[in-house]
C-alpha cells in the first residue's frame, strides 16, 4: 500500500506532460484522457467482468492527472456511466466528463443510428441521472443519422444547450464538410474520428480542427494491437525507447498535432499506468519518420 501511495504521488502529474488543449469556447482539458467504453461486458454489453477493479482504473486515472472521461449511453447500454459515477461522483472540480447519444442498442456488437429528436433528448437525461450530474460537459453527436434531417439533431443539442443540461457540443465520425455545416447550426469544441498511426483516413479533418482550434479525439488510437507485430515500426521504435508498443502509438499522435486528445481505455490497473506514462515518452525526429512509415509496413 505505501508503494501504491508513494508512486502516485511520483506521477499526480504524469498525464499533464501530455500538455493541454485550450480553446476559445472555455473547453480546456489534459491531453491525454480516457476512453470508458471498456468497462462494460463483451460486446461492450452489460456489466465489465470485474466491476471494482474498473472502479479502481477510473480512480487511479484521476490519481494520475486524467481530467477527461469519454463515455457514451450506449456503453453497455448504460453501464459505463454508471459506474463512472459509482468510482468518482462527487466528481472533483477539474474533470471534465464528455457522453454521447445517438446510437441504440439490440444486443451485443450491435448498434443502430437513432438521431430522432425526442431519442436525443431522451438519452441526454438519462445521461445526467446515470452520471449524476445537473449539466453535462460536452455532450457529442454519436453519429448524424442519415435517416433524420441534420438539423433536427443539432437543433436538439441546441436546445438542450439553451436549457442549461450540456455545456459544449461535440461531433463524432464526421466530414469536414459536415462540420462546418453544423457549425452554422451550433459551436462545436471537438470532433471524435477513428484514428491511429495505422488509420490515417481523417487527416483532412485532423487539419481543419487544427486551423480552427477544435479538439481532435481519436477513437480506436491503438487500433487493437494491429500496430505491435514483430516487424512493425512501432514495435522497432519501442525496443530502442525501452517502452511498450502501445505507449510509442500514443507518443506519435500527442506528436501529430496540437489539438490531438487521445482517450485510449482499458478495464485493468496495469495497463491503464502503462498507458498514461506515454504522456511522458518524446520522439525526436528520427523516430517520427520511422513511424511515419509504420501505416505502409
């Protein structure tokens, strides 16, 4: 237990070398989060396997210098939130907590777009009960749903803008395009696209949020270990940095851009310490390069 102590107090401010975000919509976070989606069940379905010790990884990331969460209703459904606010409610002053709404759920892996109205506004107050809370942080489009004027959905967060229950907005999976629409309807602070070292397809929305100063959060950033095999790049970089594949994936985005918040999750202790000592790992150029060559190897 004094080891335990002694360690957090050694690293209370590891996740801050990752630096911070800052924009001009009063949205300011560590960049370096976490991604709750995995302390549901399989199939991100009902209960984790071991529910306290993902109340133990939510505690330790706080421990550690995490002020950002990302969540979602449809984590489980429900259960992300859930115990999010079971490990860390009464929340302390600086976390910021980002959920998402927009998806339903039948059953295990599967998800289904809903972005009618009265679903989004639904799933936002179900948020705020399960995460006991008065106003949500920033609150994200899970998807526009094709199916439903983009509008309307906008329109909704608006609203519940206006009504005190978000403070920011957020999209997720979108096209510059399709930003800047919505931009015309609300302000956006951050965009949330599938990316990693090995998944480059959003470099163009990577770049507007850059130039206009919206936070870039990368789903999937390690992209399931496909990036650690033998004669990967990443792997070869990590030998010579005596660091984890894993940790070198979340070095190179804190690297790609000023903007990047990397969220990357777990259900264990040992991984989620693993993950948060990134924040602390630099590349130099060479290594950069190398890697920049790890999506065509």
């Amino acid at each position: 237990m004094s080891e335990t102590k002694s360690s957090t107090h050694d690293a209370e401010q590891l996740a801050a070398q990752a630096g911070e975000i800052q924009n001009g919509n009063d949205f300011r976070v560590t960049r370096l989060g976490f991604g709750a989606m995995r302390i549901t069940g399989d199939g991100i379905w009902g209960p984790p396997a071991d529910r306290a010790e993902c109340v133990r990884v939510l505690r330790r990331a706080v421990e550690l210098g995490i002020d950002f969460i990302d969540t979602a209703d449809s984590y489980g459904p429900a259960v992300s939130e859930e115990v999010i606010a079971e490990a860390l409610h009464p929340y302390p002053a600086n976390l910021v907590i980002a959920t998402k709404g927009g998806y339903e759920r039948p059953g295990p892996n599967r998800w289904v777009e809903n972005g009618k109205p009265e679903h989004l506004r639904a799933t936002c107050e179900g948020s705020l009960r399960r995460l006991r809370l008065e106003r949500i942080d920033l609150y994200q489009l899970h998807r526009i749903d094709p199916k439903v004027p983009a509008d309307d959905q906008l329109g909704t967060l608006k609203s519940l803008q206006a009504e005190g229950k978000i403070m920011h907005i957020g999209l997720s999976e979108v096209s510059v395009k399709q930003i800047q629409h919505a931009r015309t309807i609300v302000p956006i602070v951050s965009v949330q696209n599938r990316y990693s070292l090995a998944d480059r397809g959003s470099d163009d929305v990577l770049a507007y949020c850059e130039k206009e100063k919206l936070a870039f959060i990368p789903w999937f950033p390690l992209a399931a270990g496909k990036l650690s095999g033998a004669e990967s790049p990443v792997r070869r970089v990590a030998e010579q940095l005596k660091a984890t594949p894993s940790q070198v994936a979340l070095a190179w985005l804190l690297a790609r851009s000023p903007v990047m918040l990397p969220i990357p999750g777990t259900s264990k202790v040992k991984h989620l310490e693993e993950n948060i000592a990134a924040a602390a790992l630099k590349l130099d150029e060479k290594e950069l390069q190398q890697l920049s060559h790890a999506a065509h190897a």
